[in-house]
C-alpha cells in the first residue's frame, strides 16, 4: 500500500511510447502490457501506468514473474510512499502482507484498504505469485462510478454526512463458515489495536477531483445518527 503520493501527470494523457492500456470493463478495469515493473521504470512510464490506475480504478499487468519483493516494493515507490498496515504483520518485516487462503474460503464484503485511519492509502498493489485455474476471484467497484449514479437528493444526502469506521467490526457476518480458530486470529491481529475514524461519505479525490462513496465493511455508523438509521443509509448507498 502506498500514501503521500508524488506529484503526476493528470488522468488522461497518450500512454508512453510502447505502453498500451486496453479498458476491459464498462466502467473500471484495464490491461495494460508493454511494461516491466520494478523500481527502474522511467519517470514517463510510471506517469502513464498512474494516470491510467486514476482513469480505470484498477490496472492489470501480466507475465511479472520477474518481479519479487525487493522490486514490488522499489516499484510501489514510485507510485508513492509505501506504508505498513497498521495491525496486520507484514511477511517480510517491511510492508508486504500474506494472502494464502485455504481451500474453500469465502467472504462477502467490500472494502477500501485500511479506512480506519486517519490517512488510509492512496494504492494497493497485489503480486499474484500462485494462481488457481478457476475459482479465488478477487473483485473490485468503481465508488466514483457508483456515487455519480446515485439519485440527486441520495448525492445530496451522501454530501452531507461522516462515518465511523474501525477495524473492530462483525467479522462472523464477512466470513460466513469461519472457523472458531480464523474468529481468534482475527481478535488476536486485525484488532489487536482498536482504531476508530471519521471520514466523510463523499471524498474528493486530491489529483482527480472526482467524488466518490467511502463505505465497506469498516463503516460501522453515520456520525449523528443511531445504529438503526445508520446502517438503513448505509446499505441503501452500498446497494449503488
């Protein structure tokens, strides 16, 4: 994950020359090739892959097999600052974080990384290193898309309202089927320290100005409202 990032082209430029961006959905995701990733990348071609991480949502990149930690990191650099989770340990004492889940793992959630702190990340990037045939799908939603979808008087409301987000959430209703040892871990790490943090609903976003919904599994309650009323609002714009 990476914070405080640099200054940028803006959205929008000619990709660099041997970079090419194909959109692969109606609206988020591309596939961009003619990149080798890692911290050596010039400054032309690192704008080119942020400004179309800031056009699409999220940027795929294949056959990377090259990269390994050292350079998934000095390539995150240049994105921005890379920063550690703020509970979870880090799998080689700096900022990378495991992902192996077993056979048959599941959830229904959505989130954006780490909203339950003051400044949460402005990137996330995943390094597949075993990929199943089939199966262990990873989704991702376009919040700008969806806030410029909701009903005028929703886009209205949602501009005026702040949430409560902490990592101490209801993580049996995410993770239907856990096991009593999975329920301990996550006592044990995720919340070993319990923050709480209020961001609006609406953020602007600092390099593109677009607007988008900031809500997920960390959103607990509407600032000035009760739970019921809370989460009534909060399902109705995460139904968006």
């Amino acid at each position: 994950m990476t914070s405080a990032p640099p200054a940028a082209s803006p959205a929008g430029p000619a990709p660099a020359t041997g970079v090419t961006v194909e959109k692969i959905g109606g609206r988020i995701g591309a596939l961009v090739s003619g990149v080798r990733l890692g911290g050596d990348l010039d400054r032309t071609t690192a704008d080119a892959l942020r400004a179309a991480i800031l056009r699409h949502k999220v940027v795929f990149l294949r056959d990377q097999h090259h990269l390994d930690p050292a350079g998934h990191e000095a390539f995150a650099r240049l994105l921005g600052t890379p920063v550690a989770h703020p509970t979870v340990p880090s799998v080689d004492g700096r900022y990378a974080l495991g992902i192996d889940n077993d056979h048959g793992g599941r959830a229904n959630q959505w989130h954006t990384d780490v909203t339950f702190v003051p400044a949460y990340p402005a990137f996330s990037i995943l390094r597949a290193e075993v990929v199943p045939p089939y199966g262990g799908n990873t989704l991702w939603s376009n919040t700008a898309a969806a806030y410029a979808g909701l009903p005028e008087p929703l886009r209205v409301l949602a501009d005026s309202l702040h949430g409560v987000h902490t990592n101490d959430y209801d993580y049996a209703a995410t993770r239907p089927g856990a096991s009593p040892a999975e329920f301990a871990q996550h006592r044990e790490v995720f919340t070993a320290v319990t923050f709480r943090t209020e961001h609006p609903v609406v953020r602007v976003h600092p390099e593109t100005g677009e607007r988008a919904l900031v809500l997920g599994t960390f959103l607990q309650k509407l600032s000035g409202l009760g739970a019921r009323d809370s989460r009534a609002l909060i399902d109705v714009l995460q139904s968006h």
